[in-house]
C-alpha cells in the first residue's frame, strides 16, 4: 500500500511499522516521542537513505517489508515508480547491515516453502535469491565502506596493498580501488566474472566442462594508490552466465544452452580485508 496510510508487517515476533520515520518496531515506537523515533527504526543505519525514499515515493503503490529468514534478510520494497520500477534495501538480519537491490522490479513479495518469491509488474511471478545470474543477465555487487582514519586522524598516509578476504566457490576476484579524504576518487578494473558451472552428470564431456569446487578462501594481495588522511575501499564483484540461454524458435542445435545449465548457484562472501600504507608526518 502506498506509505501514506501506513504499512505494518511483521518480523519475528514483533509487528513492524512503516512510515516516514523509517521501520520502527512497535513493540518499541509505542513508548517514543516522533523526534527520537529514527534512534529505535530498524532503518536507522540508512536513515539519511529512508527518509528521502519516503519523502519522495510516499504515495506510490508498493512499500511493502518481507522477512526472509532462509536468507537472513528483511526485504523493505521501495516504489521508484508505480507498476514500473522499484528497488529493495535489505539488512542482513545476522549483522544489521544493509544494502540496496536494483534490477528486481517488484510490486510485493512472498515466501512460500522457505522461498522468496515476488510479482513483477506484469503480472509474472519469479523466485529471488536464486542461481548465480539475474534471469540471463550478470549480477553486479558494488560497494564501499564507511571513511576511516585508521585510528591517526591529521596524518597523512599512503596507502600501498590490499587484501581482500574472500570465500567464494566460483573462480572470480572482485576489482579492488581506494578513495581518500572523501573524494570518492577510487578507479576500479573490470572484476572477473564468477560463471555458474556446465558439468552435468551424465552429459558432461571429460577434459572440456568445468565441475564445480568447494567453497575456498582467497586473500591475494592487490597494489593500490592513494594519499590521504583517510581513506574508503570500492569494490565490484560479477556473477553471472557467459552464454546466452537457448530461447525456443531462435536457439541453434548444438549450439544453444537450455536454462537448466545456468541454474547453479554462485557465492562470493567478503569477509573483510587488510590493507598495508606508510604514515607520514602529521599535519
């Protein structure tokens, strides 16, 4: 329903309520003035983000809050547009931290069976949270964390390699950049794309289909370049096919892959990173 006439949900064992002040609680919004309300919204680490999406699509059709707990995500639908676009900002339910989905255009959403599933505009139904591409497209994850000092605020550094701490099943490598004294200046490479595998028991081809790994640490060192009082990590990971998904009347025999072979799934978890720079003098 539109945000305007109020949007309550629950989550766990609480009733959860939408509105202009973010999602609060209400088993903790009954007893809270309207100025200290964002201090106790399970929205307040986007409040700057929630506030601006309710000021602006608060009349639209669709704000709607879903918990996923096989997923351990909350999945708030925002309305851009009505019956045309909409993004998701979802907090992992373990960390409390949040993110935003784009590319998912979702009038509700539902979870049936453990899954999460939502209703396009169009009238079709879909499952989220599935396979390692987006319908037949590449998922892309772009990110970047909060400025820091490094605990020696006033001294300049140089900032010089990075470590990403990654556990991933997939072959990918994301593209690492910095930006300094927030600039957000930082220049990222093309990520390696991490496919979903082709081995097929029975149909693969020895020496030829790729079978798939366990999940595996990686922690290569990438160079950087920065200078700077403090600094902010990017970071780009790509997963997805690398073929196009026979489509029935246009695939080619021999040729086309059938979606059945672009349905396994991909994961690619940043666990942290280290970084090595040089202090200079302080200013």
């Amino acid at each position: 329903s539109p945000l305007g006439r109020r949007c309550f949900t629950k989550v766990a064992s609480d009733l959860a309520l939408i509105n202009i002040d973010g999602v609060l609680p209400l088993s903790k919004g009954l007893g809270q003035d309207r100025g200290a309300a964002a201090a106790i919204a399970i929205t307040k680490n986007i409040n700057n983000a929630m506030n601006e999406a309710a000021r602006s699509y608060s009349t639209n059709f669709g704000w709607e809050l879903r918990a996923y707990p096989k997923g351990t995500m909350a999945v708030l639908n925002v309305p851009i547009t009505e019956n045309d676009t909409q993004h998701q900002y979802v907090m992992n339910t373990l960390t409390g931290a949040w993110c935003r989905f784009t590319g998912m255009n979702a009038n509700c959403w539902a979870v049936f069976n453990e899954n999460l599933y939502f209703g396009g505009n169009s009238g079709s139904i879909f499952q989220a949270d599935t396979t390692g591409s987006d319908y037949d497209g590449t998922i892309d994850a772009i990110g970047q964390t909060a400025y820091s000092y490094f605990k020696s605020g006033g001294q300049l550094k140089q900032w010089k390699l990075i470590q990403p701490l990654i556990t991933t099943d997939a072959t990918s490598i994301p593209a690492i950049g910095i930006s300094t004294d927030f600039k957000d200046n930082a220049t990222l490479g093309t990520p390696t794309t991490a496919t979903d595998v082709t081995a097929l028991y029975d149909t693969a081809v020895y020496d030829t289909d790729v079978y798939p790994i366990e999940s595996r640490n990686i922690s290569n060192w990438t160079s950087i370049d920065g200078i700077g009082q403090c600094a902010s990590i990017h970071f780009r990971a790509s997963t997805g096919p690398t073929f196009s998904p026979a489509v029935w009347g246009t695939a080619r025999w021999g040729s086309s892959y059938w979606y059945e072979q672009a349905s396994g799934d991909v994961t690619i978890r940043l666990n942290g990173f280290n970084i090595l720079y040089e202090t200079g003098g302080v200013l």
